[in-house]
C-alpha cells in the first residue's frame, strides 16, 4: 500500500497529516484516488493534480 504525507493544509486535514491510498482509478484518461488517514477512520476522494499538488510520496507499507 502506498503511504502520502500532506504538504500543506488541504480540505481541512493539517499538515503532515500521513495516508494510504486505497483506490487508484483511471476512467478515460482521468486519474482518480481515494485515500484513507493513517487511522483508517477517514476518506478522502481526488484527483491526480490534487495528489501530486498537495501530498508527498513516502513509500510503500
């Protein structure tokens, strides 16, 4: 599983607030992720801008 930390203050989560990405979707030709907090309690549904704009890719789990 992927693991992402936020860069900046974003949809009302804080910096450095850490995620997993649980869905990667592509429908013709538009990425879509849905990721998860650390503690799995929260979704969060964006784009691919969104994800490469705001979150910082920190390896895998």
């Amino acid at each position: 599983m992927k693991k992402y930390k936020l860069k900046n203050k974003f949809k009302g989560y804080k910096k450095g607030t850490r995620f997993y990405v649980i869905v990667e979707s592509e429908f013709i030709g538009v990425k879509e992720y849905v990721l998860r907090t650390e503690d799995l309690l929260e979704r969060l549904s964006i784009s691919e801008s969104e994800l490469e704009k705001h979150f910082l890719f920190l390896g895998y789990k």
